[in-house]
C-alpha cells in the first residue's frame, strides 16, 4: 500500500474506484488562504477486496461519517457521443438508452445508463450533443454495496471526466477556454472547458506505458500520433462548436520526463502549455512524484470539488 498522511481537521474525502485499487484522497480546508492540507493512501485490489484495509485506515484516522465523492475509474464505464434527444431533461437518460443500443455489445437491461449534456450554446443551432455513461449494473450495484458498508457519508458518484472538470474550474480562473490533458497506462483523455462548462471530452489512444516503451527512434512517431489526436480536438472545438480557439493546455501528472514531453508539445503545438502540479495547491507530509500526482489526481480531484461545493 502507497501512504501519505498529514494528520488535518475534518474535511472532505474522494476516492477513485477501479478494478485494481482504489485510490483515497482526504483534504481539510486551508485558513486564511493557506492550501488545502492533503492525506492519500492507495489500496490494491477491488473494492471488495480492498473495502477492509480502506476501512481500517479511516477510522484509524478518525474519519468516520466524512463527506465523500466517488470517481469512476475509465475501465468501468463508456462513454458514447450522440445526438440528444428532444425531450425534458428529467427523460434525458431514459432517452439516451435507445440512442446507444446499436453502439453496445450488451445488451440494455444489464447497463446502467445516465448522460449530461453538452452546453446550449454549442452547434451553432444545429443537432444539439450529448453524452451518454453506460456501465454494467451489476458492476455498479456491487460498487454501491460496497461503499455502504463503509463509514463515510456518500455525497455521490461521478465519472472520471467530470471529476476532471471540476479540478481544472478549482484552479483555473482565466478567461477563455482550456484543455486539460490527462495520460493514463494505456490511454488517455482531453477535456476542453470554456466558463466551467464541459464541451468536449475525447479519448486519447495513446497512454504512458507506450510513450515510455518506444525506441529512442520510435517516440517521436508515438508522439506525432499523440499530437494529431490532440488537433483534431481543438479543431472540432474552434471549428463545430464555433468557440474561440484554446490557448492553454494542463497537462496532469505522469511519470513521464516533463522535459521531453513538455518541450515536445510546446514545441507543435500553437497554445501554452503548462503542467498540473498538485504540490502547488496542496500541503502533503512529502513532495509527490509525478508518478504518485497520477495514482491519486482522481480522488484529489473528487474531494477538492466537494470543498469547492462547500464555498460557493
């Protein structure tokens, strides 16, 4: 089990479930503008393999009855780009579900289906978007088991691309719009957001564990594919959504060297790039590596929107 802890007041917790370990992230909110203190830990297994140890640690802690929110890990869900159907938004999910059946393998009664849209004012009057989740119901309903028999208070749970939103509004107060690039193992997504709202989430093929195998010779081609999924977003943005070209782009924690890999964007592509480091807006018992930011950005992610919930 991966440990830091900072003894802090009571706040607010995120955990990131995924099929191999859950990620828990518990932050107090700072005083008088000092940064949120923050305590992470991480646990092996599936949550009903690893719901014990996660246990322990909270009470070990004292964090019994804490507010928590829970983010999805991407291996635990789809996500289908579709037309939205023109209904009130109480019949939206319900909708959505016909939407997706020829795009699914399952068959509907087995999924769990739930959508959020894509802002008014995108399309420029044409076919207005929506997103669709779908996951498996037996997959969540055991989920959900689970986290009930834990002590917490469950604020709610969400998907890994919102919970990324949610970061990047908390810390990113400039005008105009901003991409935020997140890599995981084997993959990856880029979010675009203009006024705290999501207008695009895409999937990126590309992830850390390729970028980090190719040959000297070879990374430079990985990192042209990875550059080409990135245009076609931003191109889609400007160009079907008629918003103002993005200018910045976050880029999340990896364990990739930040020299090659930031020179290399900077250096194709026409915005700023900077990227997220989560010791700058928390106080950790230790620094965090890159490779830890990566393990716990979801669950931080998760407990920092519920901080920002409590202020506004």
């Amino acid at each position: 089990m991966k440990r830091l802890f900072r003894k802090s007041v009571a706040g607010t917790l995120g955990l990131e479930v995924s099929p191999f370990g859950v990620a828990a992230a518990y932050l107090a909110a700072g005083e008088d503008g000092q940064q949120d203190s923050a305590s992470c830990a991480f646990f092996e297994g599936a949550i009903s393999a690893s719901r014990s140890s996660l246990e322990a640690w909270l009470i070990e802690r004292s964090l019994q009855q804490v507010q928590t929110q829970v983010v999805l890990h991407p291996t635990m869900y789809k996500v289908y780009f579709v037309d939205r159907p023109e209904v009130e938004q109480s019949e939206l999910a319900e909708a959505v579900r016909w939407k997706i059946k020829d795009l699914i393998d399952e068959p509907l009664k087995d999924l769990v289906v739930d959508a959020f849209a894509v802002p008014e004012d995108a399309y420029r009057g044409n076919q207005k978007k929506v997103y669709a989740v779908a996951m498996s119901k037996t997959v969540l309903e055991e989920t959900v088991a689970q986290l009930n028999r834990l002590p917490i208070v469950l604020k709610g749970i969400s998907i890994s691309e919102l919970a990324d939103r949610a970061m990047l509004n908390r810390f990113y107060s400039e005008s105009g719009g901003a991409a935020l690039l997140r890599l995981r193992g084997s993959n990856g997504t880029i979010n675009l957001i203009d006024g705290g709202d999501l207008y695009l989430t895409r999937g990126i093929e590309t992830g850390v564990s390729l970028l980090e195998s190719a040959h000297e010779d070879d990374r430079q081609t990985v990192m042209d594919s990875l550059l080409l999924e990135i245009q076609r977003c931003l191109d889609y943005y400007d160009s079907q959504l008629g918003k103002s070209a993005i200018r910045k782009m976050l880029v999340a924690p990896t364990k990739l060297s930040r020299n090659f890999f930031d020179d290399h964007l900077r250096g194709h592509l026409d915005l700023a790039v900077n990227q997220l480091d989560l010791n700058d807006f928390f106080r950790f018992e230790e620094r965090l590596s890159g490779d830890l930011q990566s393990t716990f950005f979801g669950a931080v992610a998760a407990a920092s929107g519920l901080i920002a919930e409590r202020a506004s």
